[in-house]
C-alpha cells in the first residue's frame, strides 16, 4: 500500500513528475496513469490531490513563474549596473532551463492551441512579470546612459526574450539542452552589441568564449 503523504507533498511530487516526463515527453501524450506510476500512487489517488490534468500543468506553470522569476531577480539584484544585471538574468534563464526543460516543452505546447485556457492565461502572467522585470532594467539601463539612442524598450524586451526563446527551442529541437549553457555567453553579447551604447561597460564575457 503506498504510503499516505501530506497534500502539498503529494501534490509537489506530481509537479515534479510532470516536470520530468515533459522533459522526455510530449506533454500531451503524459497522461495520469504514468504520473501515478512515477509518483507510487493509484491513478484515482491524483484526483485526491488535482481536479483535472489540466490541473497539474497548472500547477507546473505556477512553480515556474515562482522559481523562475526568484531565481532571475535575485540574478538581477546581485548586480550594481543594469547591463551586467540584465546578462545575469539571461544567463540564469538558461540555467533554469536546462535544469528543467519539461517547462519550455509546456509552454511552447500550449500555445499552439487558439482556444483560451487557465493554463495559458497562467503563462500570459509569467510573461508579464518577465517583461516587467526587463523593462525595469532597461530603464535603469537606459537612465544611466547605457543603452543606445532612440532604443525603444518594448523592443528591446521583445528581442531579449526572442534571443532566449530562439536559443531554447533550437536547443529543444536538437535534443542538446545542455548545450545552451555554452552557447549563452555569445547570443547574449549579439543582443548587448545591439542595444548598448558606445560609452557603456562592455559585456564581460571574453571574445570567443563559447
């Protein structure tokens, strides 16, 4: 007989085992028998805990907007000047995804579908924070002197999370998500030599560093 967990571990086990059947999974094709399985539960014993597996996802796509935008602020906040700030975030957004690439896969999934769902609406809220975050750093950046004239933010913010969805689907694409972390440095210095202004620090990582 399993053993009975309390209800938020239970349920933060069934977030993770989506996580991790995404990552090797089409999302869709996950269904709660195989979370049951890989949590050690029975199939109606999910059911106890989410009402649906839509649920579930949801849930996924709580925990990433809570880990995800911890984990770039306090990548931002760990740095004095606001370009080095918004290298870190980039930085660390990859970071996130290779430790957990099943959330890419739940997004990327979603929103193909043209109908309108909580789990979209989910991500529409994680997107926003984002771009709160970066549009706070690039008027930092821009206050200051660092960024080049006439660069309009809303761009700006457009191309950094392009720069990072690009690098994450063809990462995706190639079954090489590891490979990102390498790849990072440099697609992050085309951005920055986009958008910084001549007099501004200069992106720290070394020509040719991979």
């Amino acid at each position: 007989m399993p053993h009975k967990q309390p209800t938020q571990t239970r349920r933060a086990a069934l977030v993770a085992a989506a996580l991790a059947l995404a990552a090797e999974h089409s999302p869709a094709a996950v269904t709660t028998a195989d979370l049951a399985q890989a949590v050690g539960i029975t199939q109606g014993a999910v059911f106890r805990h989410f009402e649906s597996k839509e649920a579930i996802w949801v849930a996924v796509i709580d925990f990433a907007h809570e880990q995800l935008l911890g984990r770039l602020r306090a990548a931002a906040d760990a740095q004095a000047q606001p370009l080095a700030a918004l290298r870190a975030v980039f930085l660390e957004h990859v970071d996130f995804v290779v430790a957990h690439p099943g959330v890419p896969r739940v997004i990327f999934q979603e929103l193909q579908h043209p109908e309108d769902t909580p789990l979209k609406a989910r991500v529409r809220q994680l997107m926003q924070a984002y771009r709160e975050l970066l549009t706070g750093l690039l008027q930092r950046a821009q206050t200051a002197g660092q960024l080049a004239p006439g660069t309009q933010l809303p761009a700006a913010a457009v191309l950094f999370i392009g720069s990072v969805q690009g690098l994450v689907m063809q990462s995706l694409l190639s079954g090489q998500v590891a490979g990102m972390a390498a790849q990072a440095p440099q697609v992050y210095r085309i951005f920055h030599n986009g958008v910084a202004a001549q007099t501004a620090p200069t992106d720290p990582s070394p020509e040719g560093t991979p």
